[in-house]
C-alpha cells in the first residue's frame, strides 16, 4: 500500500479517488530531507492527485527520476512499460475507460518523440492526457549535450496548452500550482492532451541532491495544511436553453427522423436508446455504440443501403440527429452526405462532446458541443409539451426489414460453417461470444464487425420501462487517426481501468497481424495484465483490407498489390506468445474457434488465440455479401 509523503498516514492510492484524502482532511507530507527536484516533483503530483487523476504511466530513465521517485509515495496508481510509445498508447487506454485524464512521465530525448503517436489519437478522440516530460536544462540544449533534444513544441498543434517549467526557489510554488490547475482545465474542456516539460538539473537522486527547507519555496500554508486543489475551476458542460430546445424539437417535430450513434460512451448509448424511444424514431447504431444486436435497433446500415427496398424507406427520412462522431461504416458516411447534396435533409444536427470541428462532409446545419447524455434528456424534456411526428408505421418497416436482412445474413453466414475460418465469420461469433467490454482493431477487423456484427444477442424489449435494464457492449477502438499502432498497448489500459479491487471482468479485443506486429513490444503488458484477456488476432498474412483496392488485374499488375501494399509476411505469433510467456492457441478451422474462444474466457489469464486464414478471403467475401443482398 502506498504511503503519504513523509511516512506518516497510509493512502490507498492504487482504488480510491483523489477526494477520499479530502474527505478525510488529511494534509499533505512534504518528504523529509528532500532537494528541490524532489519537492518539486511531489507537490506536482499531489496537486494531479487532489484534481482528480488517478493513474500515471513512467517509462524508466535518469532524468525523470525525481518523478518516479515521487510516485512511490503519491496516491497516484503506477504502470511501468520499458517502451514509451506502448506506455503512452496504454495511459489513453486508461483515460478512454475511466474517463479521467492520466499522467505520463518520460525521460529526456527520443522517448519524448515515442509519445507522438498516442498523442495524436488522444487529441482527435478527445481524450485528455498529461505529458509530464523531464528534459535537460537550457544550458544543455543545442549545444550538442548527451539526449538532449528541442522537446518545446515536439507534438505541435496536437495539444490544448503546454508549458516549459525549470524548478526554482525564485518562483513562488503558488505560481505553479496554478497554472498546473489551468492546464488541467483546459485538458478537459478542451479535451485534448497538455505538455509540461519539465527541465530538471543535477543533482537527480536523493543522498546526492542537497536538502532544502520547504520554506524557502514559499508553499501556501492554505494549500499545505489541506486537501483541497490550490485552484478549483468550475466546469459544466455548454447546455442549451430549454426554451432554444424546445424551439429546436419545434422545427423538425413534424418531419420523419432518424437518429446515428457514432462513437458514444455506455451512458451516452442508453440515453441515445431512449431517445430513440421517445421520439419514436429508428436508431441506426455503429459498431462503436455498443448497441447493435439489440432490439429495434438497426444494426446493419451497409446492408440495409445496398437493399433496394430498405434504402428506400431510408431515404424518406427528412431530419438526421447524429450522436457522437467517426462513423465506420463508408456507405452511411456517403448516403448521408448524398442526402445533404441534394437538399433533402430538412434539418441535421451532431451532438458531440468535443469541441473540436467533426463534419468531414460540412453538411451539419446545426451542431451542439456538450455531453451526449445530458443533451438527450434536454431533447426529451422538449417534446414533453409538443407533439412530435411518430410514423409507426415507416418505424416498424424499417425495423421489419432489419430483422429479415438480419436473419439473411445469419442463413448465409451458417451455410459456411464448415472449413478453413474466415474473417467475417469469425468477427460475427468474436462479437456474440464477447463479455461486455472488448476493444476492435482498426483496418479490416473493425469494418468486418461494424458490416456483420450482431453484438451481443438479449432479450430485452425496447421499452421505456425496460431501458433500463438493457446493458450496452462497452466497445473501444481508435478510430481518431484510425492507425494500426499501439491498439494492445491501448486495450491492456483499457482492460486495467476496467478492473476494480471488488470487480473483475472479462475482457477480449480482436486485432489484424499486421497490429500485432506493429506493437509487439506491448506483449509485455499483456503477459502482466493479472486477470483474463483473450486477444484474438486475425492472420491473413500482411494487409488484408488491401486486397480491396480497385488495382487492374493484368498481367504486368498482378503482383502490384502483393508487392506494394499487401506486403505477405510470413510470420506466426506462436514464438512472440512464448517469448512473453502468454498461453497462445492457434485455429485454423471455423469450427474450432468457438470452444477454444469460450475455454480462453474462461481463464483467469491473459491469451492469444491466432486465427489463420487464406489471402485475399475478406474481400471477396465482402464483395459476394453485396452481391447477395443488393
């Protein structure tokens, strides 16, 4: 169990929320006989803790030693990873699933540079992260020092704010805690990562760096003597005035509607269903939602666009609402811009918690930044006077044609149970099989789901008294920059936010060879992830949604994908299972992977299940699925 600064009072920093000190008003310990770089650092993290944070991610090195050194005695609970890269890919892991803004502690030079990557997928999902990056001190930079690099700037335009600070007792502490405080702020109301680099200069260890008294940093006695943050920002959500809601549900309550789920969060979803429930109108779910599979839902756009008769009841629809962004499925994303070329969206609106512009299309008339879930009861508080148009009737025959391409697929996707395993058989029973939390790769594994998948299967009815009770899939992906780098070292972040001292849940995720491979450094924080984890990665030798580009088949071309993008590989993750010491089963026929699926969920271990299949398959199956149902 952690301790408190100075040994004094036992924390429980690894479960409890920064507000349980508060509640208790236990002040904060300065470390006994500490230098500056060691105060410093601990008041650093005191304050991340007292606003909240809960986790901090450290990669190991010299220069950020005083930090590390610091962890040991916060609240803050600590995840190691010797690569920087994956340990910044698992802290937006843990912020995505908790919802809260974690710290990463790096040291100086290129294990800065390692961050870019999540940083990037952090800043275009909208997930705050704290880059809390040691550097050398200005003496030492561009003068050819030892991993001394310009770390100003180094993530350009992909932040909300950063900051440069050099420890000293000539700054009053109060000037730091309260830009530390803004910074935070502006993390998440802007929902994007901030930068605090972070020059440190030697003397780093303790024993080594000269004691200082605390006096001299002229630390507030109002901050020091309580568990209160130095700055307390007061953040809400921009919420509409009712009367402009009202006003808003006014114009388009006599029209038809139809509601799309992006990417949503559990408590998003439920009210999106409700929502749905209200206005009377279809929902159209991603794969992102959690919400396919479920009652009423439509869960099938690609098919039900490519269905003459069920794109014609599509196309009546006269108001769109979407909910929350980056839709997976191509063939939405184009019927509904084709809609708004032609002028027949009377009206459209995007709720979305970011600020930040997602109308890759500009065809949006209207769009609200706020929390989703919040905007939805607003939306529903609307109609409670108003009479808003139901067409029960256009409703039930989307709906009826749902289940009738539903069962259509599952008829066409049954008569190919036996033989060699194929990917959209697979990602169809990976999503029926799954527990309630799982995380879907980027490329072809996530197009397959949003195409095919059911989700999981319940027998809830879709009804006011019983939305309750519906339990949506907690989906994850990375779908901000859509890369094929850092998804384990995400999913394993995930999955540990997930876990709790009193829970314990299943987790799987499903991932291409080519993602594997592209973060097999992350093995290593699934081979130490303590609870079950079952990764099924799908082989098709190299880059199998690239078998989908229209490339001539001629004769002087035939080898042009292969070469140029498909880039067949060869490898099995048989050896990288056993290097990591991760139990590893392989399949090879559709049969078989149900039983050892269902055997690897119920392991209290992590494991990888690689599921090999032919070159090229996807895209020609995907090619006849269109086929079949247009």
């Amino acid at each position: 169990m952690p301790v408190q600064a100075g040994g004094s009072v036992p924390l429980s920093g690894s479960t409890s929320n920064a507000s349980d000190r508060s509640t208790l008003n236990i002040p904060f310990k300065l470390p006994l006989a500490a230098g500056l770089n060691q105060l410093f650092a601990s008041i650093v993290l005191e304050e991340l803790a007292r606003l909240g944070v809960q986790h901090i991610c450290l990669a190991p090195g010299s220069r950020s030693a005083p930090l590390a050194l610091a962890a040991q005695t916060s609240r803050l609970k600590q995840h190691w990873h010797f690569d920087e890269r994956g340990l910044a890919f698992k802290a937006l892991g843990l912020a995505k699933a908790s919802g809260k803004p974690v710290v990463i502690v790096t040291t100086s030079g290129s294990a800065v540079a390692n961050l870019l990557p999540a940083v990037v997928e952090a800043f275009q999902t909208g997930v705050p992260l704290i880059l809390l990056t040691a550097d050398r001190p200005p003496e030492l930079i561009n003068c050819a020092a030892n991993q001394a690099i310009i770390q100003q700037g180094i993530f350009s335009n992909y932040l909300a704010a950063e900051t440069n600070w050099l420890p000293t007792i000539e700054q009053p502490i109060a000037s730091y805690l309260t830009e530390l405080d803004q910074l935070l702020f502006n993390a998440q109301s802007q929902q994007a990562p901030v930068h605090i680099n972070l020059m440190l200069r030697e003397p780093l260890y303790p024993g080594v760096e000269q004691p200082i008294n605390p006096e001299l940093l002229r630390i507030p006695a109002r901050w020091l003597n309580s568990a209160q943050v130095f700055t307390d920002y007061l953040q809400s959500y921009p919420q509409l005035e009712q009367s402009y809601c009202n006003r808003l549900v006014s114009s388009f309550s006599a029209r038809k509607g139809l509601i799309i789920t992006g990417d949503l969060s559990t408590e998003d979803s439920q009210a999106a269903l409700q929502l749905s429930q209200v206005f009377g109108w279809p929902l159209v779910a991603d794969i992102q939602s959690g919400l396919k599979g479920l009652p009423g839902v439509l869960s099938h756009s690609d098919l039900l666009l490519v269905n003459p008769q069920s794109k014609a009841l599509l196309d009546q629809a006269e108001v769109l609402i979407q909910l929350g962004p980056r839709l997976v499925c191509k063939r939405l994303g184009q019927w509904i811009t084709a809609k708004a070329n032609a002028g027949n969206w009377h009206n459209s609106l995007m709720i979305s918690r970011q600020p930040q512009r997602q109308d890759p299309d500009h065809l949006f008339h209207q769009r609200w930044t706020a929390d989703v879930a919040k905007a939805c009861v607003q939306l529903i508080q609307a109609i409670e006077n108003q009479t808003i148009k139901n067409d029960g009737v256009w409703l039930k025959a989307l709906q009826n044609q749902q289940q009738q391409l539903s069962t259509k697929l599952d008829d066409w996707l049954d008569s190919q149970q036996t033989g060699p395993a194929d990917e959209m058989n697979i990602s169809r029973q990976f999503l029926q099989l799954a527990p309630s939390a799982i995380f879907v790769g980027n490329s072809l594994p996530v197009r397959l789901a949003e195409m095919v998948g059911h989700g999981r299967q319940t027998s809830s009815q879709n009804t006011c008294e019983q939305l309750e009770k519906i339990q949506c899939q907690q989906v994850f992906t990375n779908r901000g920059a859509s890369g094929i780098d850092g998804l384990l070292a995400s999913a394993v972040g995930v999955a540990s936010a997930l876990q709790t001292t009193v829970t314990k849940q299943k987790f799987s995720m499903l991932l291409g060879d080519l993602s594997l491979l592209h973060d097999l450094n992350s093995l290593e924080l699934l081979a130490n992830f303590d609870d079950n984890f079952v990764l099924v990665v799908i082989n098709n030798d190299g880059g199998g949604i690239f078998h989908m580009l229209p490339i001539p088949a001629d004769s002087t071309t035939s080898t042009l994908g292969r070469d140029c993008f498909q880039r067949p590989h060869g490898r099995k993750m048989q050896q990288a299972a056993a290097m990591f010491a991760v139990d590893y089963q392989p399949v090879t026929e559709l049969a078989q992977f149900k039983p050892v699926y269902q055997q690897a969920l119920n392991s209290n271990l992590p494991s990888i299940i690689e599921v090999f299949t032919a070159p090229g398959s996807a895209a020609q199956q995907i090619k006849q699925l269109i086929k079949e149902f247009s």
